[in-house]
C-alpha cells in the first residue's frame, strides 16, 4: 500500500502528461475531419464545408480497392507464415534450455531492431541476385521477416506464464504429443497466438518501408498513400483512405488488447 | 510375488550434475512408499523417471514386471498428482477429472459417470461445473487426486501432494490419503521432504541424500535404528555420541541416541548436570552434561522437572543406542 | 484390488501415436525439427541477405559501364567520405540525438504518471493512449502532419488567431533549422519523427518506472531530499534502462527512416533517402550498402555502450 499524502500527481505532472497525450491523439483525429471537408486542392484549415461526397468517390475507385486487396491478402499470408514460425520458435525456446537460445531471440528480434530500410534493401539484392521476380510473395516473404517477432513474443509470454507441469500432467493421463497440443497447449496459448497475428496483421498492413523494396509494380494500399503523399492526384481521396486505413488498424488493436487481457485475469488467478 | 516398481542401478546424469546415482529399489505391490530427502536430493528426479517424464541415463526401471525403459509417460499405467496440482485451467473440474479417459477415447456418459463419482469419493461432489480457478487449495489438491485415481493406475505417484496446504489441512489429508490408499489398494510411492509425513503416512521410506539412497526400512526401522548420521539427523533430532560413550564396542565411531529414549531415573543410569531446560508445551527439552558428553533429552512435560544445574541420574535402553556407518 | 489392466498400455499405433513415441524417445530431434522453419528463414534468408549486402559494399561501381565490379575494394568507402556523403551522415545521426533527447523529456511526464498514479480504468486509458498512436498507421500519422504543418494548415491558423504569427516568421528565418514553412524545414522534420517514435519511448521507460518501489521514494522524502533531488537521485537513475532501451528504439527509427524527411523537411537529403537514391535510380548498390553499414556501426557502438552502463541487466 502506498500512502494516501502522495497518491494525488502534482499539478505540473498531471498537465504535463495529458498535454502529451493530447499531442500523440490530435494529428490522428484530425483526419477524421479532414474526410469530410469541401476543399479540394490545398489543406485549408478551418474546413470551409463538410460532405460525404468524397466517401462515395473513393468507393468507386478501382485503384483503391484494388490496393486494399493486395495488402489484405499480403497481410493475411503474412500472419499465417509469421503464426506458424513465431510460434515453433517460442515453442523450442520455452520448452527447453539449449546452447544458443539467446541468438535466437535475438535473431528473431532482428528484423525490427535494425532500421526497416536495411531490411528492405538486403532483401531487394538478394532477390536480384537470386534472379526471384518481384510479386506478391517477395512482399510476404519480407513483411513475414518482422512479424514473426510480434507472435513469438506473445508466445513466449504466455509459454512462460503457462505451467509447464500442464504437458506432463496431460501425457501422464494418457495423451500423446498431438492430444497434448490439441487439448492442452493449444487451448492454453490459443489467445495469445490470436492476438499476436492481429497485431502481426496490422504491422504488415500498415507496413511501407520493406513494401517499397520488396515490391515490383504492385501496390499495397501503404504503398498507394505514399505515392499520393510524393506526388498528390487527388486530396480528398487520400483523405477518405487514411480515415479508413485509422479506422481498419485499430480495430485489430482493440481486439488483441481485449483478448490478452482477459488472458491475463484468468492466467493471473490459476497460479 | 512381482514388486510394482523396481529400479535397478538407475542414475540420471544432467551433464556433471547427477541428480540420481545408481539406485536400486523394490516397491511392493499395495505399498504406502515414501521418497524423503532434504531438496536436491533426487528423489523428485527420481519419481519422474518412474512417471517417465524423463528417462534414465543408464539402469532399468520395470512397472509390475515389465520393462518402461522407452515407453513414453502416456502408455505407463501410472499417475501422478503434481506439487502444483497442474489442474488444467480452460477445462472444468469434471472435464479435469475425465481427462484421462477422454483421450482413451471412453464414451462421454461413460466418463462423466466415472468422473462424478470420483469428485463423489474426494467428497466434492457437484463442484464439477467449476473452473479450478474458483477452487481452494485443499480443494484443488483433491481434484488432482480423482483425477489421477479416476483412471485406476497401477501405481499412483504423488510429488509433495501436501506441501502447499496449511498445517491443519496437511493433517487431514494425510489422513484421507491412507484411507484412501487402503480402499484402493493401489500402490502409493510419494514424495516428501517432511519426515513427520513420511514417519506418519509410509508402510516404508527410502531416504535420499545426494541421488543415492541411504537407508530403506519402515518407519519404526529408520526413526530408531537410523545407520548413518545423515539419516539421524535428517529423521527426528537424534544425540550423536561417541560409540565408546555408549559402551559398545564396534569399527564403526559413532552412535545415535534419540532425546525421548532418555529417561530420568531415581537410582542408577549415569549422573547428569541439568544445564538448561526449554518447554515445549507437552514437552520438555533437557540439554544435560553427562560425564563430559553433552546430550539432549526430551521428556513429558507432565512430570516433576528438574531445574536448571540440577544433579540427576539418567538411563536408557540400550537397544535404543544404535550405531552408524561412516564419519 | 486393482483389476487386471497392465502395466503399460499398448501404443495407439498409426501415423500420430509412432510420431509421437518417436517425438518422446528423441528430444533432441524433436527441438531441431522445431527451430528447423524459423532457422531456415530468418538464419539462413535473411541474414544471408543481409551479409550479401554487406559483402557487396566492398564492391565497387565502375564508372564508365556503370555496372557493379565484384572484387574486394574499399573504394566505396572512401567515397562515403565526400563532404556531400558526410554531410548527410552527419545530418542523419544529429537528427537522432535532437530526436532522441526531446522524446526522453515528451515521454517522461507520460510514463511517470501512467507507471506512478493511474489505476484502473485509467491505467487501461493510459495504456491505449499510447498503444493506439503506437500502432496506428505509419503514413497515415505523416500525412496528418502535413496537414497540421501545411502553410493553410491548422499551426499557421493557430498562430495568426493568437497573433503570434510573428513569432512563427522569427523561428522559421533561423537558418538551417527553418525553411519557407514549416513543412519544408528541418523544424518540421524533427517534430514529426519526434511523433511518430514517441511512444517507442514511452512504453520502456513506463516499465522501468513501474518497477521503482514508491516505498523508495517516501524513503527519499523521509530522509529529507526535496523532489528535486529524488528525482535527480532516485527517480532518474532508476529509470536509466528504460531511458536507454527508448533511445535505441527512437534512435535506430529515425537512423534509417527516409519517408518523413521525403514529405516534410527541406531537400537535404538524410541517409535513408541516400540509400533510397543509389540502390534506385543510380543503381549504385554498392555505394547504397556502404551507407546501410552506417546505421549498423552507429547502432552496433550505441547498443556497445548501453550494454557497458548495464541498461540491458536491468531490462
């Protein structure tokens, strides 16, 4: 218990820290306004009118939808590949003590830690000289590379807090190794694994700086935005997009926070 | 007669760590077996490799005459309630308590019925729908026993079954437990570091000290005739005193002497100096010097005691002094 | 007496019940098999790929051809070292400490409160306060600032409805740091990786502040130091591992982002935007991996140094 003298924050603090919080949270609603302004050509503030016209232009623009397909899909087969990987990784590191397990981490932690451009451009000269055409899958193959690290953290958090005496205590009762992860280990990290491919999904959705090396003429909605960005076709478009691209990746986030949350009660109590 | 368990010169080396060391015992079919030792002594490791959750460097371990050596955990008809009860914690209790012939594949009425009347014999019974969150730890503790009896294992192995209950609660379910042990008839081997349990609950013990076992015997055995120091002092509190002290004659230096052997006697015995006396409540602790030897008695505290440097004789048995092998 | 069941049940047999016994006999085996996918594709593709990058910024360009000669030189190197080449690295790495210093003093407040006095339904407000901004889009996030910074945007619009527009002319005359708006200078620049990497920050030096025990800090006031000094000498060096793990985060970021000074900022170019330009249109690949190995060797020496404080025993 802490004492009752101290638990009320300073004034200076508490403005302090709300002022920063508003500073993180106001650029952000700002596009919600933006979506809905008349103007057309410059990013005159205050608005001078609001209208839903730009929601139904930018519903009809193939491009767009177009661009949202391949980073849905990108995104999808991403954190499948990443699920799949993140979660072997995790699996050996917790289960066992083995020489190297440190490089491990590290190797999987890697491709986060190193600034995103040396990523994409090791990958795009590898690709070149291994003769691999840009596509598709060089975009999975390389958004795959740093999403591993968001499931196998996850992972490895809930491996941690899940007993390990569990395993045991489901082959002493007479399961195999498959009855086990199918009735034990996978109920038991099932949350973990699902929130950990949300935040995987969002990261590669909302990713640009490995896309733009990895690839060849397609474009993910990110990659889309940056070009409007460079070289602005039409504003009030953008403007409808980045709301929506808000919108899209914070759902996600909401859910897997919610999730691991209540992961977190129920893992809390059984200790 | 076949034994349940027999181990035979069985180690578990973990690199230049032995954590069991060549050992060599015989568990009787219907036994109350228990494994004491102080932590680290091996006799945990050594009850897992009778589960099989780890297999043995070298050495052989057969379940009722036949050979495990290479038989996964899942395939031995032998449970184990876990120190930590390893309750599965997204399942219900009766789901918990139906594991085992769930993935036997038994019928869902089957097992229901089965597992409603184990909760039924660990006296729970409509605590099935609860989630072992919601559950005491006394209560917990019995779910991880029908869970694991639900299944009628040969042999049923329990790691400190008792260690994380209250005193009160310990006492009751060592109780229940030999109960229990008695309907069944299965043979329990259980794992403890407390020698009041393993003096109280076990038909015998094997005491471990370092991955070996020193001493093997029932209780009565080990409390009074313990052959090493180790096991004197690790089993009750014990006088160690030299073997000439006691008047024996033998190669070996030492002898041990339990306090409540020691008896305060009018006439005869030795003379003894009272040099400090510590209650106890029912008892009485005496630290005496006799002849230069500094022994510890334990006497009834319902009787005339003496004071402190007293004069007074004492005696005991001496089939009560009983002398140890090595230092 | 327990009826007649033996004492080892027979295998389920099949595909799953051999694997499976064969899983339990070779553990060993069964971990290679494990680690065998991630290995194979972080271990081997991707660190393959980033020493071929490596290697190949020992090559050289040949200026005539202009195509890559592969033998050993370190002539690209030397090229790095050009006062034009210099000047962006030096740009590069002060950018990162502005940005990293300035996000240490954003953050500190943020995380002191959220680690010290929210509870409850605040701490959860807190925690999605700086987990949705973390999260959210990138671009998007970039884009918001070209709107906020543009010369019609909502800043300018701020100031002259205060009449402080002045005050804005005054900073944006400075030279180097200003430019003809805001969202072509460095100004500009710094504030939106400020931004965008301040919740990299925050989130490390909320976990290490969660973890000073206040029973520390009333032992501080109890022996009598004002809040001044518990800050300086309990507070500060306490969260020192999380100051240190923040800085790697914003510091690495900013190393190599070259999208933000791309849409805001002036046209001097940053190394990422150098990188960008050879391995592009130049088609100097050589040249463009001698500039990635910058950011490694400024990172390699900073993660050295946290490590020699003892940042990472603390994490």
């Amino acid at each position: 218990m802490h004492s009752n003298v101290d638990s009320q924050a300073p004034r200076s603090l508490k403005l302090a820290a709300s002022a920063g919080l508003l500073f993180l949270h106001l650029p952000i609603m700002l596009i919600f306004v933006y979506a809905f302004t008349t103007e057309e050509k410059s990013y005159q503030w205050p608005p001078p009118g609001f209208t839903l016209k730009w929601l139904a232009v930018t519903w009809d623009r193939p491009d767009v939808w177009q661009a949202l397909k391949l980073s849905v899909g990108v995104a999808s087969l991403s954190t499948i590949v990443a699920l799949l990987l993140g979660t072997l990784c995790a699996a050996a590191i917790s289960r066992s003590k083995f020489f190297g397990r440190e490089t491990i981490s590290l190797l999987v932690i890697l491709p986060i830690a190193l600034p995103g451009i040396i990523t994409g451009i090791a990958l795009r000269s590898a690709f070149n000289l291994a003769e691999i055409p840009f596509s598709m899958w060089t975009i999975v193959l390389g958004h795959a590379t740093f999403c591993v690290v968001v499931v196998y953290n996850n992972a490895v958090a809930r491996f941690r807090r899940t007993s390990a005496s569990l395993i045991d205590a489901s082959m002493d009762l007479g399961a195999d190794g498959f009855q086990t992860f199918r009735y034990v280990i996978l109920p038991n990290i099932g949350t973990a694994l699902l929130a950990g491919g949300m935040l995987a999904f969002a990261l590669s959705f909302d990713e640009v700086i490995v896309t733009t090396f990895t690839a060849g003429q397609q474009q993910t909605l990110p990659i889309w935005m940056l070009e409007e960005l460079v070289r602005p076709r039409q504003r009030p478009v953008t403007n409808v997009v980045a709301m929506v691209v808000v919108l899209v990746t914070f759902l996600p986030i909401l859910a897997a926070y919610y999730i691991t949350r209540e992961g977190h009660r129920t893992g809390g109590q059984s200790r | 007669m076949t034994d349940a368990v027999l181990l035979s010169k069985v180690c578990r080396h973990y690199g230049s760590v032995k954590a069991v060391d060549g050992i060599d015992l015989a568990i009787g079919e219907g036994e109350f077996f228990a494994l004491l030792g102080p932590s680290g002594s091996g006799k945990t490791t050594c009850l897992r490799l009778i589960a099989g959750f780890d297999s043995p460097t070298s050495g052989h371990i057969e379940i009722f005459g036949e050979s495990v050596d290479g038989v996964p955990p899942y395939r031995r008809n032998v449970n184990t309630v876990f120190q930590d009860y390893a309750l599965f914690p997204h399942l219900s209790v009766i789901d918990n308590v139906a594991y085992g012939m769930m993935v036997r594949g038994a019928s869902k009425s089957e097992r229901l019925a089965a597992a409603e009347h184990a909760l039924e014999m660990i006296r729970l019974p409509g605590y099935g729908t609860r989630r072992p969150a919601e559950l005491s730890g006394g209560q917990r503790q019995r779910v991880a026993l029908a869970r694991a009896i639900v299944n009628k294992p040969k042999v049923l192995l329990l790691d400190e079954p008792l260690g994380a209950l209250d005193l009160r609660l310990r006492e009751q379910m060592q109780e229940e437990l030999k109960t229990l042990q008695k309907n069944l008839g299965i043979t329990f081997v259980f794992v403890t570091h407390d020698q009041g349990e393993a003096l109280s609950m076990a038909d015998r013990i094997a005491i471990f000290n370092e991955g070996t076992i020193i001493q093997v015997g029932r209780p009565e055995d080990i409390y009074r005739r313990p052959n090493t120091r180790f096991v004197a002092d690790f089993v009750g509190s014990s006088n160690v005193i030299p073997v000439e002290f006691a008047g024996l004659s033998s190669q070996h230096q030492w002898a041990s002497l339990r306090p409540e052997a020691i008896r305060i006697v009018e006439t005869g015995g030795k003379q003894a100096r009272v040099v400090s006396l510590n209650y106890l409540g029912n008892s009485t602790r005496i630290a005496l010097d006799v002849e230069g030897t500094r022994l510890h008695a334990l006497v009834s505290s319902y009787q005339p005691l003496p004071d402190e440097g007293d004069k007074i004789s004492v005696d005991w048995d001496p089939d009560d002094v009983r002398v140890m092998e090595g230092e | 007496m327990v009826d007649g069941a033996l004492a080892i049940t027979p295998g389920r047999g099949g595909i799953f019940g051999r694997s499976s016994d064969a899983i339990w006999r070779n553990p060993k085996m069964f971990l290679f098999l494990l680690l065998l996918p991630p290995l194979l594709w972080l271990g081997v593709v991707y660190i393959g790929s980033l020493l071929a990058l490596l290697v190949q910024s020992f090559f050289s360009i040949d200026e005539f051809t202009g195509l890559v000669k592969r033998e050993f030189t370190l002539k690209t190197y030397r090229e790095l070292l050009h006062p034009a080449n210099l000047d962006i690295i030096v740009r590069t790495v002060s950018t990162a400490v502005v940005v990293t210093l300035s996000a240490a003093v954003v953050a500190f407040p943020i995380a002191y409160y959220a680690a010290r006095y929210a509870r409850g339904r605040w701490k959860a407000v807190f925690y999605l306060g700086i987990m949705l901004p973390l999260w959210s889009s990138y671009l998007v996030k970039i884009y918001a600032w070209k709107l906020i910074l543009a010369k019609e945007g909502i800043l300018n619009w701020l100031f002259a409805q205060l009449h402080l527009t002045w005050l804005l002319d005054a900073v944006l005359a400075i030279p180097i740091i200003g430019g003809n708006s805001l969202s072509v200078s460095y100004l500009g620049t710094c504030i939106v990786f400020l931004y965008v990497w301040l919740p990299f920050m925050i989130l490390p030096l909320q976990a290490s502040l969660e973890r000073v025990p206040v029973n520390l800090l009333e032992a501080s006031s109890d022996l009598g130091a004002e809040p001044v000094k518990t800050f300086r000498y309990v507070i500060l060096p306490l969260a020192m591992p999380g100051l240190i793990a923040g800085s790697i985060f914003t510091f690495s970021l900013t190393l190599g982002d070259y999208i933000i000074p791309q849409i805001i900022g002036s046209s001097r170019l940053f190394i990422g935007q150098a990188v960008y330009a050879h391995q592009g249109t130049a088609g100097n690949i050589p040249l463009a991996a001698a500039f990635t190995v910058v950011p490694i060797v400024v990172m390699g020496f900073y993660l050295w140094m946290a490590k020699r404080q003892g940042a990472f025993d603390a994490l």
